[in-house]
C-alpha cells in the first residue's frame, strides 16, 4: 500500500508529516492520508528511503526467496483479481 512512503517530524511546527516515496512509480501514498497526528508519530516506512530496485538487490544480497518475485498488478489488500465485471 505505502510502504515506500516517509514519516517526517517538523519541529518548527511540532507536527508529522506524510511524505512520497523516492520513486513516483506506484504511488500510493493516498491511500494514507488520513492518518492523524498521533497515528503518523507511531508509523514506521522503514524502506520509504529505497526505490523498489535498491529493495530487491538487497533482498537478492540476502538470499530471499521474494528478492525476484514478479510485481503485482492487483490491489495489495484485495490481491490479483478478476474485475472485468465489476
């Protein structure tokens, strides 16, 4: 969903902000933007740093069985569905 977003705490205006991912690609950050004040201070994108190409070398590095796993086409919390009638 918007794992490759970013968290930011602005001192200045003692408020968390919800930041886009490096790579525009399959953004989906609006899907996030209701999170309130106190939920953004408790959320961690520990890869909104990292384009998923950076991602999948690293997962390769490691030895991962998902480090060349085919992107999904679908909607990550519904999965790859048929919505032809829809």
């Amino acid at each position: 969903m918007g794992h490759y977003a970013q968290v930011r705490f602005n001192p200045e205006l003692n408020a968390y902000h919800l930041l886009r991912r490096i790579d525009s690609n399959k953004d989906k950050i609006y899907l996030l933007c209701q999170l309130n004040q106190s939920q953004l201070s408790k959320t961690l994108f520990s890869i909104g740093h990292l384009t998923k190409t950076e991602v999948r070398k690293i997962a390769r590095e490691q030895n991962l069985i998902t480090a060349d796993k085919k992107d999904s086409t679908g909607i990550c919390f519904i999965g790859e569905s048929n919505f032809e009638h829809f």
